[in-house]
C-alpha cells in the first residue's frame, strides 16, 4: 500500500510538468517551421500532422503522450 502512496504521488506531480512542457514545445516546432527548414515537404508534412496530433492529444489530457509526439517532430526538425 506504501508502494502505490508513492507512486500516485509521483504520477500527481509528473502530470503539471508534462503538461506545461507543451506550450515550450509547441513554440519551437511553430517557429522552426516559420524560419524554414531543409526538410523536403512530405517531412514537412509529417511534422506538422505530428504537431497537430500532439495538440489533439494534449487537448485530450494525455499529456505524456503529447510531449512524446511532440517529440518526434523536434527530432525531424533537429530540435532535440
């Protein structure tokens, strides 16, 4: 029972840090792409449905899955 205390503790602080992650990221992606990219446009495109899905769910409340898609687009971009 001790176990579970802690771990629903953690989960509790864990879940503001992902989500205020977000708007960081979001800004980054945004203005990686407004500064323009060497990324031919189908990977354009794939970042861009990658953000779009990052906000779709982070607007759904699944936050560590939004900054792990958010991720994926940093990364084509070079940002991580």
């Amino acid at each position: 029972m001790k176990h579970l205390t802690i771990a629903s503790a953690l989960w509790l602080f864990a879940v503001p840090v992902f989500a205020s992650q977000f708007p960081t990221d979001i800004a980054a992606i945004n203005a990686a792409l407004a500064a323009g990219t060497d990324l031919i446009d189908e990977q354009i495109a794939q970042v861009e449905a990658l953000r779009d899905e990052g906000q779709q769910l982070h607007d759904a409340g699944d936050h560590r899955a939004s900054v792990d898609t958010l991720a994926k687009a940093k990364d084509m971009l070079g940002l991580n």
